[in-house]
C-alpha cells in the first residue's frame, strides 16, 4: 500500500540555469541560455532514500524545453519534453530497492531508456545520487506538486485482458477486480482493444 508524503523546501541552482525561484505553486525556472540547469533539493537526501527503500517519487512539469524531470546526477536523468500547448506533464519513478527494479512513467505511460539515463545499470545508481530537478535548453519551467510514496513492494502480477464487442462484460471484470484483496501497486492491469467497436 502506498503512503503519501510532500516535500517542500528551495535550496540552490547548479550548472547554469541561475533564474530559479520558489514560488507558491512550486519551482520554477527561467532559462538563461545554459544548456542544462539543475535545482539541488535538499529535502531529499541519499541517506534518505536508502531508508525508503521502495519509493515512488512524482513531480508535475510544465512550460517549454527540449527535456525537463528528475537526475541523480550526470547521465541519471529521468526526463520528457515539454511543449507550451502540451500542459502539465505528469512524472513518476518508482523504485524498488529490494528486487534492484525501476519504472519510469510520463502521464502513466511507461517511457523507453534514453541516452540521458545511460549511467544507470540499477538501483544503487540511483540512490546513492544527489537528487536534483533539471532541465534542458528551458525557456521557462514550473515543477509543482511534488510527492514522495512508499510501497510494500512493486507489481507481482500483470493480468492482460483483450476486449472486443464485449463492453459491458469488461465493466464487470473490471469491478471485480477492484476489489481484490491484493495491496495497492502489487498487481496491474493492462486493457488489449484490438480495434473494437465499442465505444471507449
């Protein structure tokens, strides 16, 4: 079961980027015209997350850049790219320390490694990094809603489910499973539509 804790608190800019500032809706950063520019957050520390162990670590990004997220460090980036039009971006990094596991999610989507994520081969690559918020050739930059969840463990059980012309036995199927007495982010769901008429 996840349980929910915020942070807040400003600490410095590093690497360029030196527009940054704490506002009440969160951080946000008005680009230089440094390549990269990142935020060290002192809230969230490495011993810290040791001690988490199983955390997921969330954040709302929006404005315009050619990437923007998360970083443990040089080439331990967990970014997106930001649009004016595309508004908030949601980011999610769940980590499991105790089975060396880590996802990656942008508005629940599961994203491919990219090359700014290469230094890292598991876990440790990420805990024991200096957190910091970062961005890439940003314009202009609002991280807000910033989260921090523990979990018992990751996903143990994936159930596919194909769905065509049978609407209203998915509903049911769904419901059921909604009340199964598995924790919170121990099992997923996952809805095959291969094209079916039905409407969404």
């Amino acid at each position: 079961m996840y349980g929910r804790q915020r942070r807040s608190g400003c600490t410095v800019a590093i690497g360029g980027g030196r527009s940054w500032a704490c506002q009440p809706r969160g951080i946000l950063l008005r680009g230089d015209g440094s390549e990269w520019s990142a935020f060290a957050w002192q809230a969230l520390d490495a011993a810290e997350l040791k001690q988490l162990k199983n955390f997921m670590i969330e954040v709302s990004v929006s404005g315009k850049a050619s990437a923007a997220g998360i970083s443990f460090g040089p080439y331990k980036d967990f970014l997106t790219s930001l649009e004016p039009g595309s508004g908030k971006r949601r980011l999610q990094l769940e980590v499991d320390v105790g089975a060396g596991t880590w996802n990656f999610r942008v508005d629940g989507r599961v994203t491919a490694r990219c090359w700014w994520d290469s230094a890292i081969h598991g876990t440790d690559d990420i805990v024991n990094g200096a957190f910091t918020l970062k961005v890439r050739n940003g314009e202009e930059v609002l991280f807000e809603d910033f989260q921090i969840q523990t979990f018992a463990s990751s996903c143990r059980v994936s159930v596919i489910m194909a769905c065509y012309r049978f609407q209203q036995r998915l509903r049911v199927s769904l419901r059921n499973w909604c009340y199964q007495d598995l924790s919170s982010g121990e099992f997923e769901i996952l809805v095959v539509n291969p094209q079916s008429p039905d409407a969404p």
